[in-house]
C-alpha cells in the first residue's frame, strides 16, 4: 500500500508512522500544499497513493482544502472519489462542523486523535485496505 501522512505535528506524524508500520510504503507531507504535491506527484508518476490519512488544522493549507484538491485532481482524471484514494482525516476537532466538512469533501472516515490501532484497523478493513 503507498501511504500519504499529512500531519504538521512530528509526535502526531510518527504515532500515525507506527500504526501503520507494516502495511505499505508512506511518504509525509507537513501541511496541505505538501500533500496536494505529492498527490500530484503520484498520480504522474503512475504510482497513486492508496491511503492518505490527513489532518484538518495544519499551516497554510488546511486539510479540507487540500482534500478538496485531491478529489478535483482524480476527478480531472476521470477517477471519482469511490474509486480514488482513501481518505482518512485524523484531527483532533471533534466538532459536527468539521465532520459534516470533511465528508462535504469526500473523506472516506473521521478518526480523532489520539488514534487507537484497533479502530484504524477497522477502518481500513471497511475501505478495503486491510483483509
């Protein structure tokens, strides 16, 4: 699996990095600018992400916004959001206002920190991502 972490913060990056340790390849993008370059990137390179796991509140570019490019970016392509990447926004906003947000923009879950192994593997269990 080639995993994108977009998580400004380095503690919350490298919990994230160990959750998913074993599953894949994964790259890390600081802010939303970084992740929507690398989704770029990857896409040109023919060789997609099939995980992002993004955080809402980072620097410059928020995780919405950049979620909102990745969908725009894949739809330009002719993949829809339910055959493109899997998006898992990991924030600590607990708030309906960021969900309703968040799936406004086509995220595929909504896991507030701090994660729990158990319940990011059943996440990825139910996208598909893990048998």
């Amino acid at each position: 699996m080639n995993i994108l972490i977009a998580e400004d913060d380095f503690p919350s990056r490298l919990v994230l990095q160990g959750l998913l340790d074993g599953l894949g390849f994964s790259h890390v993008a600081v802010n939303g600018k970084e992740a929507v370059d690398s989704m770029r990137a990857a896409l040109e390179t023919g060789q997609p992400y099939s995980l992002i796991c993004m955080d809402i509140k980072m620097p410059g570019m928020d995780g919405l916004t950049a979620l909102r490019q990745i969908r725009d970016m894949e739809e330009a392509r002719g993949v829809y959001s339910t055959d493109g990447v899997k998006v898992i926004m990991t924030t600590g906003m607990r708030d309906m206002k960021n969900v309703r947000a968040a799936f406004g923009n086509l995220c595929d879950a909504y896991l507030v920190k701090p994660i729990d192994k158990a319940e990011l593997h059943a996440t990825l269990r139910r996208l598909s991502l893990l048998e």
